[in-house]
C-alpha cells in the first residue's frame, strides 16, 4: 500500500494562528484573486467542505447555543502556537488533510463560513489582514503521504469555504440535539455564496468554479451515534433508507447549482469509540452501531453510482473511512499506534465520562493513540485515513481516489 507508513510523523508544532473575521464577501475576493485567472486550466481552483465535526474548523464557536464546542485547550495543543480553533482534535483534523491532497503542502481548511462575518460589516482593510494576497502555488501533484509540516509562522487557509459545523446530521431533529446547523442549513449557506458569487464575478465564471472546485462532505456520523445512544425503536432498514433519501436530496441540490466534483467520506467505524464503550457495560464496542454504519455506507455507495449514472459530468470518489478506521483499532502496532480504548484527553471510564477541556487528564504521547477525545481521531490517525483514501487503491477509495478526483 503506497500509502502507508511504518515511520510517525512528527508533531505539527505550535505556530501563531491567524485571526480570521470579515463577512462573505470574503470569498469573492479570495477566488477572484487568486483562482478566476486560471480557472480555465487549474485542477481545483477551490475546495468547499460540508459537514460534521471530522470537519468543523471553528463554525460552532459562533452559534452561541450550540453545546458542541473545542474554543478551549487542550483542545488544538498541536495547532499553531497551541490555539484551540474549534478543531475537534489536538491539531489537524480532516479538513485541513483534505486541503493538502487538494493544494500541497503548507495549508490548512478553508476559513470557517461564519468567521466571514464580523458585525455585518465588511471592512477590506480587516480582509487584507487575514488573507495574504501573494499568489500562492497553484498546484502540487500529490505525493505518496504528506511531508513534514513547513515551518511557516501562521495558518495558512486554502481557497474555498468550510461549512461544517459540529454536532451536525442528516437529518434536522439529530442536529439539533447538539443545536448545530442541520446538513439543510448548510446548503442554503452554499445557496447564498453562490449568489454572492453570481452577483459579482457572473454565473458563468461561478458555474465554472462551481463545476471544478471539489465538495466535501462528511455527515451520517450522528445519525448513527444516535440511533445506537438512545436505543432507537425505529426499524434499521427504514432509519436507513430516510438517511439515503436525505443524502440524495443533498446532492441532488448540491449538482443543480453546478457541482461535479464530489468526495464523500463514509461513516467511520465508530461503534468503538470511548464515547460508544463507555455506554455498554461492559465497555464492549457497540455493535448497533457499526452495522448500522456499515449498512449506511453500503446505500450511500450505491446511491452515488446510481446518481453518476443519470447525472452528466458527475465524478465522485467514496473514501471507505470505515475500513481503515477498523484496520486502526484491529492492528494499531502496524502504525505504532498503543491504545486504541482511551481518549488521550478527558476524565473517568476510557477517559470518555466528559470532552476534553482544561481540568482533563492529557496524554503525553498523542500520536500512539487512536481517539483524541471521546469520539474523534488524534491528529496522527486521521492523517494516516486521509493518506488512505486520497493516495491508496480501491479498497479505500472508489471508483477513484481522492488525489484523482481534484485533478480531474
């Protein structure tokens, strides 16, 4: 597997985070900056991400009355200068993996949709503070794995926008449990950036960066996290197939505004996640709820072919993140991985009783543990999964991989 690494990565240090505030509008200057001169021949001249917690970079710090949260240490102990960013990790999550296959080396997600506002108010001097306007590398053919992180002084975003919000679901009572934006939400946010973009730089050059640019999305996690904690009555099959129906209208609005370019993360393998162990008694895995993820991601793939095969231009890549993910928790030692049961940060049974926060117990060696806190990968181990699915064969990724799709 070319993909795979007997060698740990190095921690991704502490570097100063850039602060990130001004509204929409931002995008607009962002793609015409940088991506309208080459529209015609780049691979990706943006990348757009949607969906759950694997993904969310700081949209939840800006819904006051969402419960789900990461704005506090020890939360980001390996971002840049230590900064908790609303990363769900204790550095780089997926998103920003995501952004490297997409662009090379040396960035991290696009900014947070949210963070685009700041009182209403668009200010270009607050713009040209937060984004650097020096032509960046366009594009980097992917490598067989990342390199080690440059040491560069600041985040550096990619092109694009992240819509992702923790604690989002398919389906809208799951969301709001966590008060987070429902998938729907999201895509009206994609709705009004598109119109933004329409408005300013003309349909055609937004259809064009539209059809181009990939999308991301991450979402389902919940709605099986759910339906395992709380013991749902609701048939599998039906809970299954209303899942689907919503995934299909997702893309479906997601093609009608000119998307081609899909990459799909399935359901992981998270029935054994500290957060599911510590409801079992006897701090088994959860069966309920890796079949019912493994059942998801088994309609989800055929509903993607199924699309492709009556929606022209449509290309998409399903990264299988529930294989590689049970391959972590089955064989750890092949990637230096020794403990597979426990958060590295929280309290209590598996280190699982609270999320991470300040007054948490924190391990020290982070990179040979698989969960960071009670349900999301350690820096370390989603990197090892993106590596899969963007640079390995079939069994991780298909019809194509991820490094594939955005060069496309």
């Amino acid at each position: 597997m070319e993909w795979y690494r007997t060698n740990k990565v190095s921690h991704f240090g502490n570097y100063f985070t850039m602060a990130r505030s001004p509204m929409v509008t931002l995008i607009i200057g962002v793609i015409i900056a940088f991506s309208l001169p080459s529209l015609s021949n780049a691979g990706s001249p943006a990348v757009f991400i949607l969906g759950d917690s694997l993904l969310d970079v700081g949209t939840n710090n800006f819904i006051f009355q969402t419960i789900a949260k990461a704005k506090y240490p020890y939360y980001g102990i390996d971002f840049f200068n230590s900064t908790p960013s609303g990363r769900f990790s204790n550095g780089l999550n997926m998103a920003d993996f995501i952004a490297r296959v997409v662009f090379g080396e040396s960035v991290t997600s696009p900014p947070a949709y949210l963070s685009l506002f700041f009182g209403g108010k668009y200010s270009e001097k607050r713009l040209a503070r937060a984004i650097d306007f020096d032509r960046r590398t366009r594009w980097k053919r992917p490598t067989n794995g990342f390199n080690h992180v440059s040491l560069v002084g600041r985040e550096n975003p990619a092109m694009g926008v992240n819509f992702a919000s923790s604690g989002t679901a398919l389906l809208d009572i799951n969301s709001a449990v966590d008060q987070a934006l429902p998938i729907s939400q999201q895509i009206a946010h994609v709705l009004f950036v598109h119109g933004n973009l329409s408005a300013t730089i003309g349909s055609w050059k937004t259809q064009v960066l539209f059809a181009k640019s990939p999308f991301f999305i991450a979402v389902g996690n919940n709605d099986v996290h759910f339906y395992a904690l709380f013991r749902a009555k609701i048939d599998p099959d039906e809970y299954v197939d209303t899942l689907i129906q919503t995934y299909n209208d997702t893309l479906t609005s997601l093609y009608n505004l000119g998307v081609r370019k899909f990459g799909i993360v399935s359901v992981p393998y998270i029935g054994c996640s500290p957060l599911m162990r510590v409801t079992i008694l006897g701090g088994n895995c959860s069966k309920t709820a890796n079949d019912l993820a493994q059942q998801l991601n088994d309609k989800l793939e055929r509903l993607l072919w199924d699309l492709r095969t009556r929606s022209k231009g449509m290309i998409y890549s399903f990264g299988n993140t529930y294989d590689i993910h049970h391959e972590l928790y089955t064989y750890p030692e092949r990637y230096n991985i020794t403990n597979v049961r426990d958060a590295c940060c929280g309290l209590g049974r598996f280190n699982a009783m609270t999320n991470c926060h300040p007054l948490a117990t924190l391990c020290k060696n982070r990179d040979e543990y698989l969960y960071w806190d009670v349900s999301h990968p350690s820096q370390y181990a989603m990197q090892i999964i993106v590596e899969a699915v963007a640079f390995g064969g079939l069994r991780h990724a298909r019809p194509i991989n991820w490094s594939r799709l955005v060069r496309l």
